[in-house]
C-alpha cells in the first residue's frame, strides 16, 4: 500500500513485460469499448483467470487438479450463459454532472471502507479485502476509460479538457497500486478471482445508470442471468479457496524468506 512498491517492481524486467502486457491488454480494451457496451466488454476480463490460474500453476511445475479444473470451467461457462441470457446492448450516455458526482464519490468511498476494514486483516484475507478495493477502482476506471475513448470522437479537444481523463488517469494508477499490493499480500487465488468479480460488477452497474445500457429484463432472462452469474461465482470461490495454490503461495514465500 505504498508507492515504493512500485519503484521497486520497476527494476524488475520480469514485472516491466507484465506492465506491458496490461498496457496492450488495456489497448484492445479501449478498441472493445469503442465497439461494444461496457456492460459487455467488462464482464468478459473474468476470462484472464482461464490463463493466469494455470499458468501460474505451471511456473510451479505441477498441475492443475480437479478442483481448479471444475472452477476454471464454471467460471467459463457461468460468463457465456450470464452474458447470452442478458443481452447488454449500447446506448449513448444520458448521466449529467450530478450523476457523475454521485457514481464516483460513491466508488470513493466504498474502496476507503474496504481499505480500512482490510488493515484490521493479514494473510489471503488480507489480499482479497485489497483486491475487493482494486476491482471497484478498475471498475470505475473502466467507465472512464469508456467515457474518455467516445469523447475521441468528437475530437481530441474536448479529450484534454474532460475531467474524466484526467481522473482515469488516476484511477490507473491507483487500481495498479492496489493489484500489486493485493498480490504482495496473499495468493494468486486470494486476489484475482476477487478483483475479476468486483471490476464487472461495477462497471455493468455504471454501464446502465451512466451510460443508459440496457439488458433483458423479462423474467425467464433475469432468472438465467442470476444462475449464470452464481456459477460464476461458484467457479472463484473453488479457484479462491484451492489447497494447491495457497501451497503454492506458501512455497514461495519460504523461498523468499530462506532468500
């Protein structure tokens, strides 16, 4: 929860090609927002747990086994049924200055309660209560990002004078601020799954009181969407609570320590 870590990791090449990947990923973000409703785009950043839990298993040189296998599946397919049932679909923004005052001092003060609940806390609890600050501050993000990338539009003016760009640009920096402390703070599986359940909420919920996004509201819709997010959720919570990968954590903290 400090900057230094940041200095710190920058004198990493390993962590400097990671940045550059989220820059690209971040790229295609922006290109997806541009093409498509926030209430879509944002949900389907849960995918990166698909590639991050079993590539960081394999760094370890082991395997993934039937719990993580189940969750990883669960979460794909929970994300595929949630999103088909909904139906997102694209609408210019309607919120005026009041609503954007209310939407981000709301996003403020949620991650100031989190944070201060998660200073009480140590160990994977600790992670996922810093992750949980990180998702609704990318969440937010994400509505800037949205907001600042239609505003190109109109020509690159209005992009320097709009004070959402320059509260994206801090909203990066603090969301990078909180990931990394969240992975310095407890397991891969204690932090991400956290971070991928809170970001999409946040910013669908932005998405249809900002940006005046619709999903499918009949009965039969709603009802598949619920169960398509519970499967979701079910699939973080086996990832979140795997043996396998807190071992993992802990090895890695005893080499640290013997290091």
């Amino acid at each position: 929860m400090s900057y230094r870590l940041l200095t710190h990791l920058a004198r990493r090449p390993l962590w400097l090609a990671g940045i550059g990947c989220a820059i690209l990923a971040y790229a295609f973000q922006a290109v997806a927002l541009a093409n498509g409703p926030l209430a879509l785009v944002q949900p389907l950043i849960v995918t990166e747990l698909l590639f991050a839990i079993p590539l960081s298993v394999r760094l370890y040189g082991t395997r993934l086994r039937a719990r993580e296998w189940l969750g990883a599946v669960a979460v794909a397919t929970g994300l595929a049924v949630a999103m088909a049932a909904a139906g997102p679909e694209r609408s210019d923004p309607v919120a005026g200055p009041q609503e954007w005052t209310l939407a981000m001092a709301a996003a403020a003060a949620a991650t100031t309660l989190v944070l201060f609940v998660g200073r009480r806390l140590s160990g994977p609890p600790r992670a996922s209560v810093i992750a949980a600050a990180a998702g609704i501050v990318m969440g937010s993000q994400s509505v800037l990002l949205a907001t600042t990338v239609q505003k190109f539009r109109t020509g690159l003016l209005e992009v320097v004078t709009s004070w959402q760009t320059y509260l994206l640009v801090a909203a990066s920096v603090l969301g990078l601020l909180l990931i990394q402390s969240a992975f310095q703070a407890g397991p891969l599986s204690a932090s991400m799954p956290v971070i991928d359940t809170v970001e999409p909420v946040v910013a669908v919920a932005c998405g249809v009181t900002l940006f005046d996004e619709s999903v499918r509201g009949s009965p039969p819709a709603v009802v598949v969407t619920l169960l398509g997010g519970l499967l979701v959720l079910t699939g973080i919570w086996l990832l979140d609570t795997s043996p396998l990968l807190r071992a993992l954590h802990e090895r890695t903290h005893r080499g640290r320590a013997e290091a």
